[in-house]
C-alpha cells in the first residue's frame, strides 16, 4: 500500500468514527424524537445533487468506500402509460420472480415477463386491464398495488388492488391467478373478494393506498392496508391503517397489527422476524417492527411534522406531535425520518450476492430516490447504523436474487423527465 492510500485510509477511519461518535452522542444526550429529526437531517441531504446526470444512461456506476455497483436501466415506457403515470399517482409497477425469469405488473394492469439480464421475452395478455379500467381510479389512487407469488406453488400470483364497490366507493382486494407456462397467451384473473360491502369507503382523498402483499404461511397472505386520511387505524372493524392477515382463499382474514397510516413496504423472515415501512405525514416516515396485535399509533401519535403543513385534514391535529409513542402505550418506530424518504419496499435480506447486507434490512424509497441499508442489533429491535445510497429514481418495487438486484423506478420526483424503467444493480 502507498503512503498515499494508507493516509486515505486512515482518513477515512477517522471521519467514520467521528460520524459514528457524533450520532451516539446525539442520540444519549437529546430527547428521542428530536435525536430522529437531527439524525435524519444530517444524512440525508448531503448527496442529492451527486448523480442528477444518471437519468439519460443506460449504465451506471455507483461507487463509494465500500461498493462499486453498476445499476443497468431498461426503458419500461412501452409497457405503462407514461402519461397517465406522469400526471397522476399511479404506480409504474411491480416486480415478481417466475421460474428463472421476472414478471413486470404495471400499474395499468399489463404484465411483461424479463429474463434476469432485463430482456424481453414477452407481453402476457389477461383480463388485467380491463378489471383495472372498470375501477374508474381518479388520479390512479385505487389502482394496482402490488404482485406476489404464492409460496407454495410457485405459479400462483396474487395482486392487490382498489375495487370500486359503487359510483364514489372503494376497497381493497385481491385477484388471483395460475399461470401454467411461459408459452401462456392469455391469463385470466379472478376477484378474491375477501373484505365485506361494509369496508367499502367513500370519495377517500388521498393517497394512503398501502397494498404490500407478503405470503405469512402456507395458508395466508399479509397486506398492508393504508388509512386513506378516513381516521380508521384504530377501529377494529375497519381492515384500513391495519397489516391484516387474509386466508388465500379470500374466505376470510384478521387484524395483525394496527396504528398503521400509509404502510408501503412489508418484508419476512420468520414469524418473529416481520418489519413495514410506513409514510408519515410531511415527515415522520416509519420503519417498524411487526409484532401480532400491536399498535403502532396513528393518528394518536406521529413524528411527523404535522402541525405545520396547511394542507393537513383538521381532524388529523389533534394528534400529540410532543409526545412519544412509547409515552401513549403504542410500539415505538425503529426509525422515524424527517425529512421524508417516501418509503416503498423493504427487505430483511438474508442473500449471499451483496454480501455486506446481509440480516440488514433494504428499503427503498420514492421522494428520497434512495435506498438505505439498515443494521439492526442482535435482537433486531434497535437501528445500529443506516447507509444512504443515491439512484437518482424514485424506487417503487425491488427484488433481490443471487445475480443482483431488480428495481422499478419511476420519474423524478419534481422533474419528471425521466421514463419508468428496470432497473438491476450489479457488483462491479
Ligand atoms: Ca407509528
């Protein structure tokens, strides 16, 4: 080693302690909410100016002290409607594996199947389309939320998404279909149905959509449902602001946790193991940790930054911005980040490709355009460290595999000009 790489290094050891130094000592000495607030605004703007030239490549380099990844983009135009996606909320899509292969879910409702190095193999009709255009989605609210496969076999999907019950009503369902082959031409969906006319909701106003779907066992699926600012996550009839467990026979389901406002993000290990991500409002965007029959505070308790944004539903004031969750009787967060990241997916990653994210949590994000590494303790119930890795996209989807991680991203954020595309991040 060079005497010029060696004080590099130790440079570089320094600042880190010092970094590391620094946030344990802000975190002893300052009330914890206010510990969150401070941590979060020293990391997360720093480098977002970094890689804005990224949108108009094809491939791209993303190194620091400890990668050196290539993110390849795909152009996934053709397959959403990038107008609609432009001028509206709604999702450019959702990923799922298929045998060796990827499957691609707009928010529209048209599935294209990816080999693993981003090439089309083709378009798979269905009846997607047409049962997400007979939901009459204003501004793509109600729309297509998430695609997941079955666990045990392995050919069964399941997507959520918003039914229209009648003229101004929604709720949340699921559709369910078997895709025998890759050959298929045409895949036909059927409604699960699993919540009752009395979770239907009307005109909701907002964007709390939730509709993460995850298998819990052989038998069930785990969703997030988002509050849609109706003041629900409390009332135990209402499947809104919840995680709900559902039979995947739509025959019936329960409330797994609640307190939840708009979860976006839900991964598993084991039964013990569970962690969502969650937005809060102007602010105070969650990561928690899934324990059954918690709950996790909204719209009682929020670390957001509530008080200040005029646009805010009056009712939701009332909520105590000075106190913690842990004061009110309610789970704490495992993070709370203000400014907000928008947090999308998150995954416990128990891989071998990005080997250093091992039992470290991913979790992407879409105003952040980021992804962030996050180490929990041994007992995973507490942050030790968070890296912030810039994309330069919003992230709305990923999934990891042992040749690399596959991402949806959408436009930026403010300056929309870049079109949705695959993405897979690769070590150098
Ligand atoms: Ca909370």
């Amino acid at each position: 080693m060079t005497n010029f790489k060696k004080i590099l290094l130790i440079l570089f050891i320094l600042s880190t302690s010092l970094i590391s130094f620094t946030f344990i000592i802000s975190l002893a000495k300052v009330p914890i909410r206010q510990s969150y607030i401070d941590f979060v605004n020293n990391f997360i703007n720093k480098d977002d100016q970094v890689l804005d030239h990224y949108s108009d490549t094809q491939k791209i380099i993303i190194n620091n002290q400890l990668y050196s990844f290539q993110l390849h983009k795909k152009s996934l135009q053709e397959f959403t409607n990038y107008n609609h996606y432009n001028a509206s909320r709604l999702p450019a899509g959702y990923l799922e594996k298929f045998g060796e292969n990827f499957i691609f879910v707009s928010g529209d409702g048209k599935i294209v199947l990816f080999d693993k190095n981003l090439t089309l193999i083709k378009e798979i009709k269905s009846n997607l389309t047409k049962v997400m255009l007979e939901q009459k989605s204003p501004k793509g609210w109600y729309s297509l939320r998430d695609i997941t496969r079955d666990s045990e076999n392995k050919k069964i999907f399941y997507i959520s998404f918003y039914k229209r019950c009648d003229e101004n009503k929604w709720k949340m369902s699921f559709l369910k279909t078997e895709v025998k082959n890759f050959d298929v031409d045409f895949i036909d969906f059927v409604d699960l149905d699993p919540f009752g006319n009395e979770q239907c909701i009307s005109n909701p106003n907002s964007t709390h959509s939730g509709g993460r779907i995850i298998n819990f066992d052989k038998d069930n699926l785990l969703v997030t449902v988002g509050d849609w600012l109706m003041k629900l996550a409390q009332d135990d009839n209402s499947i809104y602001g919840k995680i709900i467990e559902v039979k995947k026979t739509g025959e019936n389901y329960k409330i797994f946790s609640k307190g939840h406002r708009n979860p976006q993000g839900l991964t598993m290990l084991n039964k013990e193991l569970i962690f969502s991500s969650e937005h809060g409002h102007v602010g105070g965007d969650e990561l928690n940790k899934i324990i059954k029959d918690n709950n996790y505070g909204w719209p009682i308790v929020s670390y957001s930054t509530l008080g200040q944004d005029p646009r805010l539903e009056p009712q939701l004031k009332t909520h105590n911005s000075d106190k913690t969750h842990d004061d009110l009787g309610f789970e704490e967060p495992l993070i709370a980040l203000t400014p907000a990241i928008g947090p999308s997916e998150v995954m416990l990653y128990s891989g071998d490709y990005f080997s250093l994210w091992k039992n470290k949590i991913i979790m992407s994000s879409l105003k952040a355009q980021s992804l962030f590494i996050i180490t929990l303790n041994e007992s995973f119930n507490k942050i030790n460290h968070i890296e912030k890795i810039h994309i330069a996209s919003r992230i709305r989807d990923f999934i990891v595999t042992e040749e690399g991680m596959y991402l949806v991203l959408e436009g930026r954020y403010q300056n929309q000009k870049d079109t949705p595309n695959l993405g897979k991040i690769t070590i150098e």
